[in-house]
C-alpha cells in the first residue's frame, strides 16, 4: 500500500522501522492513512505532534477556536506568535514544519449534528482531543454509526482518562448515558488543568491511535485507563457494553436523525 519510502523517509522513520513488528509496509500504510483529531487544545495538540511525527499521511483537525495566551500552559503545537490566529492554521503549520510528508486537512468549525457526519467522513480513526460533553457525544454516535474506531481521552485538574471505543465493543454512551446536567458539570467555564496531564494522555491517545492503523499489540478496548498525575497512579477498569445502550446495544438505532440531540443528547426509543 503506498508509494515507496525514498531514502529521506527511511532516514525519518529509522527508529520506528527497526522495531520487529513494524516494516516498510507498515510504515507505507501508515503514510496512507488518515486520522481525525477533534480538538485542538491540551490533548489535540499532543496527538497531533505524535501522529505527524510518525508518518500519518492526513492529519484532520476540528476546532473552531482561536488561540488565547491561556492556552499555551498546554496547549504545545500553538506559540505566542499564534495568538489570535485560528487553532486549525497553528495547527497545520506546526505540522508542516515538523514532517512534510504530512498532509493537514484543516476545518475550522463547530461540531453540531448538521456537521458531525462529514466532518467524519473518510478517516479511519477519530480521535478525541474534545473538552466538553456536546461535542463528544456527537462525535462517538458519528463514529459509531460509521463503524470507525474513536480514541477517547478527558483530563481534569490533576486526572486524565482514556480508552478505545471500537465496532462491536462498548461505546462512549455504554461509558455515560447520556450528558450530564448543565448546572452540575457546566460546559462552558474553564477548569484547572495540570499542564503535563494532556500530554500524557494525548500521547497514550497518539499510541492507541497507530496501534489501531497498524493492526498492532492489544488495543486499550473494553477498558477504561485512569491516571492521576497527583501519586502517579494507573488505574485499568473493565468497560462492558451495555445490553440496552441505544447506540450499539441489542435495539440499536441505525441514524443519527434519532438522537434528540436538543434534550441532553438523548436517543429516543
């Protein structure tokens, strides 16, 4: 699959080449493939560099924001230069800099049910960079509806998570039904970040995502990985697929046109 590597890619990606299980074909897959990352923030930004980094021939990134000197505590792929500009553009010209073979398709827009489906359209994996639950409910019926595999990370303060969400395994509604009340977890208001806890994450995100393209060891699914930063503990969690979860269960809905997408992102039975 793939052009051949010419001499300048055998340079770049020598290390990842001499590990057994990756070949030169492995490496031309991988220069074929296509990955989204929805988010361009903490986690995005982490994924982004790695996947790039690695030889990920399309690099797709959503975010309709700008970037803010606040972001830059975390946000690693945005410099001060940056500032004001779309995260898309710093994005993709982080990308470009660092590995030319890159292709970065760049969509400056908000996730919303009129756009989730062709934002998703044609990438083999999806993954997860988001920061609120609206965006990433729409993202995980989106990918599941189109049976691609969604790497799922979330961070808060000093704590992170991640898992993979893959066809005929659970899915993020098997995780939480349904979003939680605003006034609980109140999506739009900032939270406290620990800065290295997205790279962390993002960059097990990064991994899962090419172990996915690459067919490669055993893929973090029907698990749930938890890390706190605070005493550097891992915590691994069964993840079940829920029997009655309208999404991927036993009744499953078959379009997105059934999701009430206007009451908590609920599916109606």
């Amino acid at each position: 699959m793939g052009q051949p590597l010419d001499s300048g890619q055998f340079d770049r990606y020598s290390r990842q080449l001499m590990i057994d299980s990756i070949a030169e074909s492995d490496q031309r897959s991988l220069l074929s493939s296509r990955v989204l990352v929805a988010g361009a923030g903490g986690l995005g930004s982490s994924v982004i560099q790695y996947l790039a980094a690695a030889g990920v021939g399309t690099i797709g990134v959503v975010d309709d924001g700008r970037v803010k000197r606040s972001n830059l505590q975390r946000q690693v792929v945005h410099t001060v230069d940056d500032i004001g500009e779309p995260k898309v553009e710093s994005a993709a010209r982080f990308v470009d800099a660092r590995n030319p073979d890159v292709t970065v398709e760049t969509h400056a827009t908000r996730i919303t049910p009129d756009t989730v489906t062709s934002l998703l359209e044609g990438y083999d994996v999806i993954v997860d960079g988001l920061d609120n639950f609206a965006a990433r409910f729409l993202v995980n019926d989106a990918a599941r509806l189109a049976a691609v595999p969604f790497v799922h990370g979330a961070v808060y303060e000093l704590e992170g998570q991640l898992t993979v969400f893959r066809p005929g395994g659970p899915c993020y509604r098997c995780l939480l039904p349904a979003a939680p009340d605003e006034e609980t977890v109140p999506s739009d208001e900032p939270m406290g970040i620990f800065p290295s806890v997205p790279g962390t994450i993002g960059t097990l995100q990064a991994t899962e995502a090419l172990k996915c393209l690459l067919d490669l060891g055993e893929l973090l699914d029907g698990e749930l990985l938890r890390y706190d930063a605070a005493d550097a503990t891992v915590i691994r969690t069964p993840l079940e697929s829920n029997p009655d979860c309208p999404l991927c269960g036993s009744d499953k809905i078959d379009d997105m046109d059934d999701i009430d997408y206007g009451n908590r992102y609920r599916i109606e039975s």
